[in-house]
C-alpha cells in the first residue's frame, strides 16, 4: 500500500497524474508499477540485444538426415496418445497490410485523370501490375467480379481501367468486401474447382494430423472481439471433428503511449492513451492453457499444396521435443534424488540442449552445481523450426551475449539490435537461417505442474515504436515479442525445415505464388 502511494505520488509529481487518471488506470486492469515501469523505459530507453555470433547449422541450428527425420515423426505417433496436445495460432490481425498498395492505388489514383499504365509508371506501383496480370488466378476473383457485374449494369462497356479500378474498390470498400479491414484468418486464400477455402480451414485440417486433447483435435484462436463472429461464421461450417477455442488479448497488456517528449498522450477527451503491446501480450493467453504440448504457428502461413510434408515436419519436431522432455524429467528426478556423479547430466546440458553454463561452474561447490543444473533444466523447453534465409524481413536465430556473461540461443527481429553499430549489423546480416514461427513448446514441468511462463519473460527485450494517433507522433511500447523476449528464458532448440513449410502471405499478391495456387 505504501509502495502504491509513493508511486503515485511520483507520477503525480512528475508527470500531473490526477486521481481520474488512477481510477482509469484502476478500470482498464493496469497496475500503477507497470505505467511507472513504461515511463521509465521512455526516458531511460531501452538497452538492445548483444549479439554474439549467428547461429549455423553444427552450431545451434540442428539438421536431421531423411532417416533421423522419419525417426522423429514415428515416435511422435507413438507416444502422442500420452499427452494432451493443442495448436496455439495468433490471429488477431486485420489484413490491410496485405492489401496496403491497393489501399494507396484506391485513395490516389483518379480515374479519367490518368491511366492506370501512367499511375504504375508514376508511382513505380510494381505490386499493383503484378496484382492485376494475376488477377483471375486469385480465390476471390469470381465473387469479387459477379459483385461488380451487380453493381453496374453496364458493366461490358467500361474501359479495362475502370473494369480494374470498381474491381479493386469493391474488394476493399464497406459497401464491397471490406478484406482490408477483415481478420486474415477468414479470408479467401485457395480456390480448387470453384470452392474456396480460408486459412482457418487449413489450421483446422492440420490439427487433425498432430492435436489431441480427450481423443478429439484441439485448436486454440487469439482473435480481436469485434472479429470473433466472423471466425465463429467460418468456422462453424468445417469444426465437426476439431475443438475450437478462442481467447482476446487481454486489455492488461496494453502499454501507456507518450508524446514526443516522453509525456504521457492524451486523447481529445483527456483520458490516458493505451495501445495494444503487440504479439508479445499473446504470452498470458498462451499461460492460460492446460495442455502438455502446443504447436504455434501464424495464421497467414497457410499453404494450398505441401500438406503431407507440413503436418510431417510438424510431427519430426514434436518427437524431438518429446524425446527431449523426457530425457530432461529423467536428468531432473536424479538430480533430486541422488547424490552421485552428475557428469552425464553437464553433457546434456550442453551437447544436446546448447547450453552454455556460467564460466566459473566447475569453481561451483558440489550443490551449487547440482543447483545450477536443476535451475537450467526445469524451464519450458520449444522446438523451433528454421528455415534458410532467403530474404524474408524478420527475425533469426542468434547466439546471444547474455548481461550475467553467459550466452544463450535467441530468435532476435531486427528492432532487438543496434543497426547503428557495424559490428552488430554485420552478425545480422549474415544470418543463414530465419524465423518461419514454427514451434513445438513444451508447458509443464517433470512433476506434472504447469509452468507459470511470466516467469521466464526478459522483460527488458521489449522495444519503442513511432506510431501516429489523430495525426500526431508518439511513441509507443512493444512488449517483449511472443517468441522473442517473452520466451527469452526457455529452454531452446533450434532445427533446421525445408522452405517448403514457410508459405505466409503478408501482400495479396503472395497468393500468387506455386505454394497457394492449384497445381
């Protein structure tokens, strides 16, 4: 209680909180240290990420021969039946990043002003003539078309330009289809012989293959509230043999915005201003699951063809966390109950797990060893899948250089590092391998007890962001990301995938490619 005055008082004093702004922070389910917490992180800044080196195939990235790899899927299939299993897939986002140029073509382009040719040649708009040489192979092309025969009659006497520009209107428009303002989740994405299908359909199909919660497949949904029906529309009609749940991102994880002096922004109504914290707040969601084993994966990595290879290569990582989870309970129980040799735990530890241990260890007395090792077991462990680099923005895997001396293997996005440092860029730059999120985690410990995984965030790997609000600049905190930060303190393997398990679709003319289209 006298913690919370004194903390109010100091942001009363320095930043004119009044006893409103408590009550609101009070209503929207924020503790008055986390608001102190983030404004300290504004002025203070925050310190990035030290990388050590990349990490390779020999040196923190695992490969598996065809045999090794079949090996893994065959004891997946045969111990699954012993865990519960769910798919954990992120899908709250709103596609208008997928339709961005189209957005910019609708609100700057003047039709009977200029040709779309002179808009293209003018705007160097190389998506959008890519968008319209492809546009019959897309899924939405026929209900998109038979929309605008409907609404002009005359639609065979309009010019190419305008057939293209009501084409496009009417897929973006409120009055059309509003796909930029729609979950990417419920949007067409394949079409074979006249059906169209969603990514959630393909989600769904792929938990039949690896999930498992009371003999029936289980997947798990983060939606926005206001999209929540059109999930449920969709799904409602391919569900029968799968268990759908869904969850929101809590509003107790959204981070206070600052203008740009560091000063909390306001609304014209006064109210503080709170944004959401990014997929990083997905790890409260994630720590309300019951299941042993979940599998995340986003929701636009959605492939029309390669299923088998998929679900296989899903299940190769599931055997592997499984094998390693029980080798870990195993090292766990001897470590207490034995006194003996823990020779044959330290190679573990640091032959199959990639853990590095604190220089001065073999310094350590027999028990603080023994201590130490069980610290460095008893941790939620995940799988990730990587694949090779091949341009994709986004993050990788890394040796990091840890504040304690240590090092450890990190997913680290580029907003993590100081691209000011040559240094630091360089060991970006050379990264081999990239970040598909495609992980298998595992949730409880060698007792059967849920992990409680706030316990394992690095709350100092989140990251500030320039945004706008009402056309102003602010500032706004990012939570440590939900594979980055937020699981910073697991146990973490990494395994090398083929591309052909990576298919996301971050522009609509993604769904042109081999990977989304019928062969």
């Amino acid at each position: 209680m006298e913690k919370d005055f004194t903390t109010k008082n100091s942001l009363t004093q320095q930043y004119g909180f009044s006893e409103a702004d408590f009550k609101y922070i009070e209503q929207y389910g924020i503790t008055i240290e986390k608001i102190a917490r983030e404004l300290e992180m504004f002025q203070s800044g925050i310190a990035k990420i030290s990388l050590g080196k990349v990490a390779t195939v020999g040196d923190g990235i695992m490969t598996f021969s065809d045999e090794e790899a079949s090996s893994f899927s065959e004891y997946f299939e045969k111990e699954r039946t012993n865990y519960t299993i769910e798919k954990f897939v992120p899908a709250s986002g709103a596609a208008s990043r997928m339709f961005k140029f189209l957005i910019e073509f609708i609100n700057e382009f003047q039709l009977g002003e200029e040709t779309i040719n002179a808009y293209v040649n003018r705007r160097k708009a190389n998506k959008l003539s890519v968008f319209l040489v492809g546009v019959e192979k897309f899924p939405f092309y026929e209900m998109v078309l038979e929309e605008v025969k409907n609404l002009y009659a005359n639609y065979e006497e309009l010019t190419q330009d305008e057939k293209y520009y009501y084409f496009i209107n009417t897929l973006l428009s409120a009055e059309g289809f509003d796909f930029s303002n729609k979950p990417k989740g419920v949007l067409p994405f394949h079409r074979k012989e006249g059906e169209v299908t969603t990514p959630i359909y393909k989600h769904l199909k792929e938990a039949i293959e690896y999930s498992n919660v009371n003999g029936k497949p289980q997947i798990h949904l983060t939606v926005s509230e206001e999209h929540l029906e059109d999930f449920k529309t969709v799904v409602n009609g391919l569900a029968d043999d799968v268990t759908v749940n869904y969850s929101f991102q809590q509003k107790a994880t959204d981070t206070l915005a600052v203008d740009m002096d560091n000063k909390p922004f306001r609304l014209e109504d006064g109210n503080l201003f709170f944004r959401p914290g990014g997929h990083g707040a997905l790890i409260e969601n994630l720590n309300q699951l019951q299941t042993d084993i979940v599998f995340i994966k986003n929701i636009d990595n959605a492939a029309f063809n390669h299923f088998e290879e998929i679900v296989f290569y899903k299940k190769v990582l599931g055997g592997l966390l499984l094998k390693l989870q029980k080798e870990i309970f195993g090292h766990l129980e001897v470590l207490e109950k034995s006194n003996g040799s823990i020779d044959e735990v330290i190679s573990f530890v640091t032959d199959k797990l990639n853990i590095v241990l604190p220089k001065d260890f073999s310094k350590y007395s027999p028990e603080n060893q023994k201590a130490e090792l069980v610290q460095l077991l008893n941790r939620p462990i995940r799988v990730c899948g990587m694949v090779k680099n091949e341009g994709e923005p986004g993050g990788g895997p890394f040796w990091v250089d840890e504040d304690n001396g240590t090092v450890s293997l990190q997913i680290v996005e580029s907003s993590q590092i100081d691209l000011q440092s040559e240094s630091q860029k360089k060991i970006f730059s050379e990264s081999t391998h990239f970040n598909p999120v495609d992980l298998v985690c595992g949730l409880k410990d060698y007792k059967g007890q849920k992990f409680n995984l706030s316990d394992f965030v690095n709350h100092n790997a989140g990251f500030i962001v320039d945004k706008t609000k009402n056309g102003k600049d602010i500032n706004a905190y990012e939570l440590p990301g939900l594979w980055n930060g937020a699981m910073a303190n697991w146990i973490t393997i990494f395994v090398e995938v083929p591309l052909v398990t990576f298919n996301p679709v971050k522009t609509v003319n993604d769904l042109l490619k081999p990977a989304h289209q019928h062969e």
